[in-house]
C-alpha cells in the first residue's frame, strides 16, 4: 500500500495539482455551502492545500491535531467529501483518511470518489485499500472505482484486489474486452488461476484456462455432484491446437484443478487418485512422489506444495479435524526428495462442499512479499518466503 501510495503521489507531482489560496478570515465564494462556510474554519483546508506537504505544513497539521483533538478526523472528513476544497486539499485529506485508517468515514470517501479529477479518484481507491486490510470495509468502494472513465483509476483498483477474486477480475474483462485496465486484469486473472483460483466452468461442468506460453488445461467431468460442486474427470493438456497427454481420475472441488504447470512451464505437478506425480512436459518422463493432495506451486521458485494426511484430528460435533503435514517439492528432477515444512489444520463441514476437506480449494494469497496457504474452513499457512530462501514457516 505505501508503495501505491508514492506512485500515486508521483503522479500528482507530475500533473501539478494547485490548492486554493485562500485569505485567513476571509470564506471565498467558492466555498459556498461547504463546510468552511458554516464554520468559518479555513485553517484545515489551508494546511491541506499543498501536494507534497512540507515540514511547515505537517508541524501546522500535528498543532492542529492537538488543537481539535476528538473532532481530527472528522474535520478531515469534511475536507475530503467537499468538492468545494480544490484538488490538492481533497487529496491530502484522502489520503489521510486512509493512513488513519479511517473506517468511520467511508461516506465522505464515497463522496470524493466523485471528483472531477481521476488523481483524487484513485487516492480513495488507495486510501479504501488501506481501510480494508484484511477485511471487506472498504471494499465496495475499490470494487465501484473499476468501472471509472478513467483507466488509471480502474488500474489502481486493479492493483488494489490484486488476484483475490477471479470471478470479479473475468466479469471486469467481459466489460471491458480492450484496454489499458484490461492487460492489468489479465495478468492478475492469469496469476490468480496459476495459484489456486477457481477456473470459469462452461454448460458442462468443463473447466478451462490457457498459460502465458499457450498451454492449456482441459478438465471433462466424467461424474458430477453439483450440489458439492465436486465432479471427477480428466485433464488433458496441450497446444492451442493439438493435445498432448491426458490425467484421468482427477478429483475436483470449487473449481480448482489440482494441476499446476511450472514457472517457464517446462514440468507440471499434479494430483491424481491422491497421490502427487510430476511430469516432465519436454521428455515426458513422470515421477511420483506418493501420497498427496492439493498441490500449490511457491510463487518466484521452481518449487511447489502439497499435503499429506497426517495423525491427530477427530470429529468436534458438526465438523471434523484434519490434519495435514505440508511437504515442499521441486519440478526439477534430481532437486533431492520432498521435505516437510509444517503442518496444516482444517475442519470439514457438511455446509463446505459435502464435507470435503477444505485442503482442495487452498489458495496462495500474497499478503505483501509474503505468500500464505488460505481457505474457508482451513488454518492459514504461511509458506517460505520466496525472496529469502533459508526463511520457513
């Protein structure tokens, strides 16, 4: 988020935004029915009113802190919904409100996200995805800015969602089939179904998605059970027009396939009859290496996860314990044998697909440089950090 935030303000330098210059005392018209009108208050806007703020404007900002303490952020609130505050005030004061973490004042975000000017538009794109943290506050307002007029601002809350909601980035592509916001919305969908995203489905229960390098999966339902959304069937991979092997009885629950290619898509694991197997797409050459669900691949490396079934767990009254040892593994061959990590733990329900294990709609969720196993139902995991390679869980 910071480092959204130092594009963002790049972006305003550029453009140079100018604030009111307003006469201490004195309400200029333009501020007609605004707030400062009422209270005759221009101090805020005043301090505001200057992108970046220097050392003289933030001392002003901390004496005014002090000075309307219990009624801060609620003045900067103001500043932010008021159209009348000029460009570079709103922004500030957006801005602000995303820093402080503003949860109580999404109104006043919602109100600026109608600005005239796409910069403050995107700043509560920004500030919005600061208040949502790992929650939904804030969300809608991300998800309304992707159909701005202005593609920087459906970029931005592009950024801002990243790959955490397929179905929303391919409902975004189907709206808008071209553009810039469109190429950042197929890499996000492209790398959220490389890590474990729900793939789209036709009228039969197929699912289907294509590479980068023009290889694609193919999964045909041979038996369904719509009402778990689960299904078993078979995978074929191949070129955009000749296919090249086939995995028969490959389970499949929420829509994810347990079949990943891997990163120069030389070698795919992939699971089958539960057990793990990784093949060697240019020799063909395949190895198993046992029992196994759910692979995963480890973003920014040539390994991957998977879970094995390991002792402990029980029933708890309606949903049970299982618990799962998380072995990390290499599509290269000769990398050395699968080593355990940790351990995961995850609760089946009737109300989760049937009661089956939440380990088979896993996700690996970025959460910053860092990458986590997730699911509804399941404990987060999180997974070695890819960027410092001695680092486990």
């Amino acid at each position: 988020m910071q480092h959204s935030g130092r594009l963002l303000l790049a972006l305003f330098l550029l453009a140079a935004g100018c604030a009111h210059a307003a006469t201490p005392g004195a309400v200029p018209p333009e501020y007609a029915g605004s707030p400062a009108e009422r209270t005759g208050d221009l101090a805020l806007y005043q301090i505001l009113g200057k992108v970046p703020l220097d050392s003289a404007a933030e001392q002003a900002l901390q004496r005014y802190e002090l000075e309307h303490e219990g009624a801060f952020l609620e003045n900067v609130a103001e500043v932010a919904a008021d159209p009348a505050a000029g460009t570079a005030a709103r922004y500030n004061a957006v801005m602000l409100l995303g820093d402080r973490q503003g949860a109580n004042h999404l109104m006043a975000l919602r109100d600026a996200l109608s600005d005239r000017d796409p910069r403050v538009r995107a700043a509560v794109v920004v500030a919005a995805g600061k208040i949502m943290g790992n929650g939904q506050t804030g969300r809608a307002l991300i998800v309304s800015a992707l159909d701005d007029p202005a593609p920087e601002v459906q970029g931005k809350a592009l950024e801002v969602l990243g790959t955490s909601d397929a179905p929303l980035l391919r409902a975004f592509l189907a709206r808008h089939p071209q553009g810039e916001a469109t190429v950042i919305a197929r890499g996000l969908l492209q790398a959220a179904e490389e890590r474990g995203a729900p793939l789209a489905s036709d009228s039969a229960g197929g699912l289907h998605r294509m590479t980068a390098g023009g290889l694609r999966l193919d999964f045909q339902p041979t038996q369904r059970w719509p009402k778990w959304e689960a299904a078993v069937g078979t995978v074929t991979i191949g070129r955009r027009t000749s296919p090249a092997f086939s995995i028969p009885d490959v389970e499949v629950v929420a829509g994810i396939v347990p079949a990943f290619f891997a990163p120069d898509e030389s070698a795919i694991v992939y699971e089958q009859a539960r057990h793990i197997y990784v093949r060697d797409l240019r020799t063909g050459a395949v190895r198993e290496l046992g029992s196994g669900i759910a692979p995963r691949p480890l973003p920014f490396t040539e390994d991957f996860v998977y879970l094995r079934e390991a002792a402990g767990g029980g029933d708890l009254r309606e949903r049970t314990r299982v618990n799962y040892d998380v072995l990390r593994a290499s599509f290269r061959a000769g990398a050395g044998d699968p080593r355990p990590i940790g351990k995961l733990g995850v609760f089946t329900e009737a109300r989760l697909h049937g009661n089956y294990s939440p380990a088979r709609w896993l996700q690996v969720v970025a959460r910053g440089t860092q990458f986590t196993l997730e699911a509804e139902g399941a404990e987060t995991f999180r997974l070695p950090d890819p960027f410092h390679p001695g680092t486990t869980s």
